[in-house]
C-alpha cells in the first residue's frame, strides 16, 4: 500500500502538472477555469484528516495553495484586474456548490440508493466549511492579488519574481489557514488536534508556496516568448 507520503507528492506534482497543462493549452481561461476546480476540490478534499510526516493534516492544501499560484500568474501575465476576475469566478463557485449539494440532501432518496449517507457526511457540514472558505478565500486571496502587485510595482524585474511570488503567496496563506481553520473547525475537533491542524495547514501550504516559484518562472517565459497570449 502506498504511503500517505507518497501520495501527498504525487498529488502536489499532479496539481502543477494540471495548473501548467491548463495554461499551456487554453491560456488564461485555462487558470480561469483552474480556480473554480480547485476552489471545489480543496473544500470536498478538506472534510478528510488523514496523518502525514507524524502529524495531523486535512486534504485540499495542495490544491487550494495552486489557485494562489493561478491569481499569481494572471497578475504578472495579464495585470491586477484578471487577477481579481478569478477571485470572484472562485466565490461564484464556492456559493453555488454549496447552494446545489444542500439542495440535493433535501431530496428523499429511493430504497435504491445508496448515497444519501455518504453525500450527507460529506456535504451536510459544506455550510460551515463554506462560510469559512469563502471569508479566508476572499481576505487572503484579495490581500494576495494586492500584495503580488505592491511588490511588482517596486520591483518589476524579472529577477525579483521570486520575491514577490513567496512574500505575497507566503503571507497571504498565513491569513487563509488562520481564518478558515477557526470558523470551519473549532469546537469540531479536541483542542490539541485543532492546534495541530491549524499549524500544519499553514505548514503544508507554506511547502507549496515555496515550490510553486519555478512553475511561475515557467509560466511567464511561455507569456513573454509570445507562446502563449
């Protein structure tokens, strides 16, 4: 059996692998596009706590940290507004996707089924997972569009894309995990264990932050030898 390790990069090179796929064949309505799908994904992925390196994490880390990676890109390669565009296509789709399931739960389901359960463990809690999505969403990735493009005022160089990626991306994933851990799960889990997924939220988002640099690197050289428009 694979370990959870294992899986983890596995999953966070599927996820750059997607977000460069994405971009490279559709442009900026691939990142666009990419902002919805992780913003869905990493909500469904966080209701799962599994251990990873000793310690207790959720899932959804990885792929919500590559949609600060999508915003990034859009804000070197097409400026602030785009950037600020997929913010709110990622509001858009936290709101409907919880509109949508919930209405779903309401439905009796025939003596057939067999999902009912399984989708109500899931989804019946989305309310409060959104909610909380939605509040550390909009304030980090707001602050991270305004933050990426403070720094690229002062520092437009190409050389310094590095600096402004990690100091806008790093900060900014400090104020989602605080937000979103505190309204989605305090009083859900032991004390000890919300410490710990508080810490290791940021932790793990803190490593995909930092690695994420190269794919942006990669992103604007395809936009500046006119590859991509």
């Amino acid at each position: 059996m694979i370990s959870n390790e294992i899986l983890w990069i596995i999953m966070l090179a599927a996820n750059f692998g997607g977000i460069l796929f994405a971009y490279r064949f559709f442009g900026k309505t691939g990142l666009l596009i990419w902002i919805p799908i992780a913003a869905i994904i990493a909500n469904i992925q966080v209701v799962k706590t599994v251990e990873l390196f000793g310690i207790t994490a959720t899932l959804g880390n990885i792929v919500y940290a590559t949609s600060f990676l999508a915003t990034d890109i859009l804000n070197e390669n097409y400026g602030k507004k785009e950037a600020g565009k997929a913010v709110y296509i990622g509001f858009f789709s936290l709101i409907l996707l919880t509109i949508m399931m919930n209405l779903a739960l309401l439905f009796k389901p025939d003596s057939s089924d067999f999902a009912q359960e399984s989708l109500s463990t899931i989804f019946s809690i989305m309310p409060r997972i959104t909610l909380g999505s939605l509040i550390a969403y909009g304030v980090s990735q707001l602050h991270d569009v305004w933050a990426y493009n403070f720094w690229k005022q002062r520092n437009p160089e190409k050389k310094f894309l590095w600096i402004r990626n990690n100091l806008s991306t790093m900060v900014s994933q400090l104020i989602d995990s605080a937000v979103f851990t505190v309204i989605a799960f305090l009083g859900l889990f032991p004390t000890e264990v919300f410490i710990e997924i508080l810490i290791t939220t940021y932790i793990f988002k803190l490593i995909v932050a930092a690695l994420d640099t190269p794919f942006l690197y990669i992103a604007k050289g395809w936009k500046d030898k006119g590859i991509i428009k």
